[in-house]
C-alpha cells in the first residue's frame, strides 16, 4: 500500500550533514549545519552545563513524573527573565506567558498554531530570505507565508528601504517574523536605530511581531545587548511573541530546550492565552523533556554558574569573530577577486558568503566543503587548521 510513495529529498541544511558523514575524504569539512566546534573541531559541552548535569545526577530527590503541559514552571520564569530583562514590566506586571517547547522549532510551531486558532490575521510575513524551516513551519500551522525583503546582494547587507515598504504595504495585523539577532542565514542585523524604525512602523499598522530568538549571547557575547531589538517591542507596551532556543547559547542541540513566551496588554489575557497554549500543546507532545529543562533552570538561577556560562558564551562568539578575521586575512593574502569585507562585517554564527550554489558544488566535490547551496558557511565549524583549505576552496570557486 506504500508504493507510490516517492522519496523526499534530505533536508537542506541537516542533510548536507548526512552528505559529509559518507565522505571519507581525511580532509573533508562540515560547514553546514550550525553547531558549534571547538578549534579541534569537535562538539563541545560547556563546563557550566557538565556541572549542572552532575549536580542533577546526585540530588536524589529528582524523579523522572511528567512535567506539567507547560513544562517547568522555574525554566520558564528564568527563560522570560533571560529574554525580556529582570527589571522588565511586562514580567512585573504578569503579562507574559511562558510555556516550555522542543526547542526554537517546537516554539515557532506552538506559538504558530495558536495563532492559526486565535488570531485574525492568518498572514505571516517572513524575511527573504530566512531559515529554510521557517516557511514549513509556518505553511503547516496553517497561516499563510508571505515574505518581505530584507538581504541585498549588492551590498551584502540589509535592505532596509525594501524592508520598510513591504513592511509598509502589508495588511493591518499580519504577523511579522523578526530574528531577534544574528540573523540565519545572512549574519545581517538592522541597527538598534533601524530597529526602531521597524518598531513603530509595525505598532502604527498593528502589525504583529514575532521574535525567533535562537542566538542570544552568540551575536555580540553579550545576552543583554543581544535580546535589545526584543526589549524594544516589550518596552512599548504591545503584544509580543518571542520563540527561544537554548541549542547553541547553552550548547544544548540535542537536548531540544526552548520556550515560547507570549506577552499580553493584561495578566487575566495572558493566563487565557496559556490555558489555550496547553490545548495546543497536549495532543502534539504532550508535555515537555524534563533534563535539559533542568540544566537550563539550574545554571540561570545561580549567580556563579549564571557567570561561568555568560564567559564560556562569550568565549564561543569570541572563537567565530577571530575566524571571521582569519578567513577575511586568509583571501586577501590571497588576493583573491571580490570585496570581501563582510565576512567581518556579519555576524552571528553564519557568513552569507555570496558564492552561488554551482560554487558550492564545485567546493564539495573538489575540496570535500559542506555548505548549504546558498552559499552559507557556519562560522562555527572553523578553526585556525582549516580555514587555509576553505579559503583555496573559494578562491578556486571564484577565479575557475
Ligand atoms: C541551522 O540553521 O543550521 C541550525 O539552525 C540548525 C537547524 O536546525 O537547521
């Protein structure tokens, strides 16, 4: 009863990983899927989380019973504190609800089908372009995905103009997809005075904004200075949702850790907006993993650990920034063609090199390079070893 079905085609960034696993070249390299590695080029655990996890193995008061649907309830105090600010008012004042998801994706999916539910405007207006998953996530909640523009390949850089006008010409109310920093895939960010250009531009038409927050702390170190264009939307009294994840600012890929926080005009809003979150929620995973949860709550509400992990990040964005350097320095002393000042002006765990996708294959098959054919380079899976390899790849992907 199964024959007809035909084979999909591997996801495009996760299976560019599957592509480099069957490559036995010595010399290959995944720049793909963005994780981070150390300068040996391996995963890398922080010690602050190794050090939670031990001390959840020797508290034996832990059980493993369900969590509630909307998971642990200290995670998602501290992750709206994370993400809003301690001193924020919309905290102060119970506006903000916080429900524990399956990471980025699992949040961007909850808060999407909630909207799908509740909201009037079924419209999302995603930026162009954008995480490859962002438009599936969003088609299968059931809204209806358009994009506005925001890369411009002649600058390498925003489009802003682009960005105001589509922005300016969309239906009143439709939800609007930001990234909170560190944009995926372009590494391009509006300034904190383009950001607030946005802001009232989105207010003035009620447009709708929601925040995919999956790099806080990657794109600066710094968690605050990362979370300001979020902070911005919060400070002015609207509605806002805002998806986070903990894959790569905690180093928690796999342990699928996020949350979704929605904020309200009003506390008695936002307990009615949870209590339809948890409709959502109980038939599409029933309630929430509770160990990675628990690392997250256990390393943000102590002040020493709390510290140790914002060095250790810091440490983590510090590495990619030197590889942007290395790799910039790299073609130059190469000498070869093109402007390549924005590999350094980027930033985040992504270069949008602006090699096109036949030079992208041309690198895989002559120099074992794993990119996704956008042309995108996680900054992350670099080291100090290979970016001479990478940069005689472009250099030949550019000059053949
Ligand atoms: C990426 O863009 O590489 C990451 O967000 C990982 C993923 O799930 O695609």
């Amino acid at each position: 009863v199964f024959s007809h079905v035909v084979r999909a085609p591997e996801d495009p960034i996760l299976g560019v990983t599957v592509a480099y696993n069957k490559d036995p070249s010595p010399v290959k390299l995944n720049l793909g899927v963005g994780a981070y590695r150390t300068e040996e080029g391996k995963p890398l655990v922080l010690n602050v989380v190794r050090k939670a996890e031990q001390m959840l193995v020797n508290d034996r008061s832990r059980v493993k019973e369900y969590l509630p649907i909307v998971g642990l309830a200290e995670f998602n105090k501290l992750s709206a504190k994370l993400i809003f600010g301690a001193d924020s008012p919309a905290i102060r004042e119970n506006r903000v609800t916080t429900v524990q998801c399956l990471s980025g994706t699992g949040s961007l999916r909850v808060g999407a089908e909630f909207l799908a539910r509740h909201y009037h405007q079924r419209t999302i207006y995603i930026p162009q372009p954008t995480w490859g998953n962002h438009p599936k996530i969003f088609t299968l909640s059931g809204l209806s995905v358009k994009t506005y523009r925001y890369y411009d390949p002649a600058t390498r850089g925003l489009n802003f103009r682009g960005l105001l006008e589509d922005l300016g010409s969309a239906p009143s109310g439709a939800i609007v997809l930001l990234h909170a920093c560190a944009h995926n895939p372009t590494g391009v960010d509006p300034t904190l005075q383009q950001w607030e250009q946005i802001r009232r531009l989105m207010r003035s038409k009620a447009l709708l904004p929601f925040f995919d927050s999956a790099y806080q702390g990657f794109a600066s170190g710094n968690l605050d200075a990362d979370a300001q264009s979020v902070r911005m939307f919060v400070a002015d009294g609207g509605e806002c949702f805002v998806a986070q994840s903990y894959a790569k600012n905690m180093g928690l890929y796999g342990e699928r850790v996020g949350a979704l926080s929605v904020v309200c005009k009003t506390a008695d809003v936002a307990s009615r907006v949870e209590s339809q979150l948890k409709l959502v929620i109980r038939p599409m995973f029933s309630n929430p993993p509770i160990h990675g949860a628990s690392i997250v709550a256990t390393v943000l509400k102590d002040r020493n650990m709390y510290n140790e992990w914002t060095i250790e990040l810091k440490a983590m964005a510090d590495r990619i920034i030197s590889m942007r350097q290395q790799l910039f320095d790299a073609l130059r002393a190469r000498g070869t063609p093109g402007d390549w000042s924005h590999i350094i002006k980027q930033i985040g765990m992504f270069t949008f090199t602006g090699l096109n996708s036949e030079q992208v294959a041309f690198m895989t098959r002559e120099y074992h390079i794993y990119m996704t054919s956008d042309g995108r380079i996680s900054m992350a899976g670099l080291s100090s070893k290979t970016v001479p390899h990478l940069a005689d790849a472009i250099h030949a992907a550019v000059t053949r």
